[in-house]
C-alpha cells in the first residue's frame, strides 16, 4: 500500500493513471525493476501491456486494490476478486510468452 501512494500520493479517486505510472517508473528505475516495469524507448510497448494487465477492470487506470492484487496482496479472500487475479495472470504468462516467441 505505501509504494502504491508514493506512486500517486495526490490520487483523490485512488487510482494511477498509465501516464503518471510511467512518469514514477521513469524517475525510480530500481523501484520499476523490481516491480516489472520495463520503461526503456523500445521497451514501451511492454511497459503498456503490463499496464493493462494489471487493470483490471480495464478503465485505463490501476486501483490499489488492482495494484496489490496483481502483486499478489489483495483482497483474495473475495471470490470475484480471486477470478480476477487468475485472469490476469494467465494475461501476464500470454504476454511473456509472446514477449519471448518476438511477437
């Protein structure tokens, strides 16, 4: 939760845009490392992929709750909730293999 709101501490509605997320992983390289994030010229459309992954409710901007599901420490104990994080990691395991087979 407190590296979510150090990515958007002024996010009146609680959520992170695709253009402010890229503006932190930019700034914080290690953190976007860590998270996955790739943010290199020719790493943008990865770095757009993994942005839509983790929105999952496919608004264009990622919740704390989407944020902390896709890391693995959401709210897991709801059942839709639950679908969804499976749902987005089989999109995270498509995207990676079609990131390895070049597509």
């Amino acid at each position: 939760r407190k590296l979510f709101r150090t990515i958007e501490p002024e996010a009146r509605d609680g959520q992170v845009s695709r253009s402010r997320m890229l503006e932190f992983c930019r700034a914080n390289r290690d953190v976007a490392r860590e998270l996955r994030f790739s943010t290199g010229a020719q790493e943008l459309l990865m770095f757009y992929k993994q942005f839509a992954a983790l929105d999952l409710d496919g608004n264009g901007r990622i919740s704390e709750d989407e944020f902390l599901a896709g890391y693995g420490f959401g709210p897991l104990g709801d059942p839709a909730m639950r679908n969804k994080v499976q749902d987005h990691h089989a999109r995270v395991k498509v995207m990676r293999e079609e990131e390895r087979a070049g597509r």
